[in-house]
C-alpha cells in the first residue's frame, strides 16, 4: 500500500486495513460507521471535528509502515 495523504476517503482506508480503526477512534474521529466517512477525505473530517490531519495522518502512515517492516 502506497502512503495515507490527507485527501484520502476514509472508508477507503479502513478497507484496505481494518487496523486503522483504533488510530481513527484515538485521534477523536468517532464516526467511522456514519455515510459521511465513504465520501470524505481525511482532511474534510480533521476539519469537521477539529482535529490535527498531518498528526492522524502520520499515525496511519507510521502503523502502516510497522505493519510491513
């Protein structure tokens, strides 16, 4: 898998990895479930909800990256 950028949609990601789950709910972005996540990027939910898009996406990249390593 490629690197996680801020204009990814979030359902997206959680298919290609399920794993991301606790890092999406650990950052504060709750509303993994709701309709909004299948066409929303992560930056457009970072906004939303106030939280920080680089911190979550470096979390995501750097979970991805152990995964592999």
């Amino acid at each position: 898998m490629s690197k996680v950028t801020k204009d990814m949609i979030i359902s997206d990601i959680l298919r290609l990895d399920r794993g991301t789950v606790p890092i999406f709910l650990g950052s504060g972005m709750h509303c993994l479930g709701c309709p909004s996540s299948s066409g929303e990027s992560i930056e457009d939910a970072c906004a939303i909800h106030g939280i920080d898009a680089d911190k979550l996406v470096r979390d995501l990249n750097e979970y991805l990256d152990r995964k592999q390593g």
